[in-house]
C-alpha cells in the first residue's frame, strides 16, 4: 500500500502517514500546524507496519514523532 508522508512545517519532529495524497484528511494540531508534502512511501517499509496500517485503514491517517537524533 501506498502512504504519503507529510511533515509539519513548524516542527522539525512531527510527521503524519495519508492515505489522500493531498494530506486533507490529517487534523490539524493547533492553529499553527502546516503539513506539507514530503515522499511517496510504501507501507511494508514502514516501521510499526502493523499499527500503521491499523490506523491508516481506520483514520485514513497516522501522526508520529520521529527524532532526528543518531
């Protein structure tokens, strides 16, 4: 399956999964928050393909945290 990856604008460490690639479905947080287009991604890939997956068929979205930390 196929998933879009946006990141919010305002934060360097929030990011959510689409099933639209337009993004629309995915609620905003605050006022503040700016998803914007970042890749193509598919979900066998993904980690925690499993709970993604869940959520993405559900919500047809997925909001995470992913620190830029090594």
């Amino acid at each position: 399956m196929l998933v879009y990856l946006f990141q919010d604008k305002n934060s360097h460490d929030t990011f959510a999964y689409s099933t639209d690639v337009t993004g629309r479905c995915i609620p905003r947080a605050s006022r503040d928050t700016q998803w914007s287009f970042v890749a193509v991604e598919e979900t066998r890939d993904l980690d925690h393909v499993e709970e993604v997956t869940q959520h993405l068929r559900k919500q047809g979205f997925y909001i995470f945290r992913k620190s830029h930390a090594l």
